[in-house]
C-alpha cells in the first residue's frame, strides 16, 4: 500500500513537471496513473491530500480544454481538500472555488434529437368502430347505427333507464356489465 501511494506521488510530480513544460495530456495521463494508484489505496490522510492535489491540478489543466470534465475535477478535488487538515491545499481548493464560482455556469452540450426514442401520442378511441362508418364519435351526437359517444346504444333507451355501456365491467351496484348475455346483470341491473 505505501508503494502506491509513493508511486501515485510520483506520478502527480510527473504530471506536474509536464504540465509546466506545456505538455497538457502527457500531464493528464499522468494524473490518470496518479488517480488509478491512489483509489487502489484505503482511505488515509495522505491518500485524500494526494487525490486533492491531483484532481485540483487536473481542473487547473483541463478548465480550457474541456470545462464540464475540469469541474468535476474541481468539485471532487474541493471535496478531498476538506476531508484533510492541510492547509495549503485547503487554501488552493477554496481559491480555485471562488475564482470558478465568479465564471458563468458551463452547461452541456444538447444531445440531437431523434424520433425512435420520443413518445407517441395514443391513437383515439373509436368505440370499436373504423372512422368511415358514420357519426363523429367526439360529439355525443347519435350516428346512423344509433350509437353515440363509447358506442353508446341509444335506440333502446327509455326516458327512465340510463344508456348501456357496452364496455364496462364490474360497476358497484351488481349491474350494468359489459356482456349482455353473460348474467352480470342484464338489462334489469341497478
């Protein structure tokens, strides 16, 4: 476990060496190296103060070429930072905070749209009827087959009785069912 930690150490001092000699993705891939050793480690203190810097020098690299990535470096090298009781990487991880909260928020790219993934509207209820068999089924108007709106059979209704429905099953009551000639309730229901 210390042999990570010295290497991950080594590895940050790389990345830092190539970082200042302009040589930005050598430097990123040595924080990689960095980055893969010390999540190897358990959790300690020099553990946490090592991933601070590392993931903060990742954000100070990275926060021109590629701000969404660099502001999780930050966010999570900010976090590391607090865990610790170091003051000088404290101190950097506070200032590179405020500096990144006076820049406006980096907002992600907009995936395009594609139509196999959106929704649908449902197709509209016909009653169990095609369309071109008469009457406007959103009007409640009766058609030429006497059926108004949800197939609705008007012809045998009297001035006392309510329409039957024909697709509804199982009402409170015992009575109207869906299947007329099955014996939930025929005609005389409640």
């Amino acid at each position: 476990m210390r042999e990570l930690l010295y290497n991950a150490a080594k590895h940050f001092k790389r990345g830092k060496a190539l970082s200042e000699r302009g040589d930005s993705r050598g430097a990123m891939v040595a924080f990689e190296d960095a980055l893969k050793d010390l999540h190897a480690v358990k959790p300690q203190r020099m553990r946490d103060v090592l991933l601070a810097q590392v993931y903060l020098s990742r954000y100070q690299l990275g926060r021109d070429s590629d701000p969404l990535k660099a502001d999780s470096d930050l966010r999570l090298g900010y976090s590391y930072a607090r865990t610790t009781f170091e003051p000088t990487v404290r101190q950097l991880a506070e200032g590179l905070w405020q500096e990144r909260m006076l820049r406006p928020p980096v907002l992600p790219p907009r995936a395009p749209k594609v139509d196999g993934n959106r929704r649908r509207p449902a197709p509209a209820r016909t009653g169990g009827r095609a369309d071109d068999q008469g009457g406007d089924e959103g009007d409640g108007r009766p058609s030429a087959t006497g059926e108004g709106r949800w197939g609705e059979d008007r012809r045998s209704v009297g001035a006392d009785q309510k329409p039957r429905r024909g697709n509804r099953r199982g009402r409170r009551g015992g009575g109207q069912g869906g299947n007329q000639s099955g014996g939930q309730g025929g005609a005389h229901g409640g």
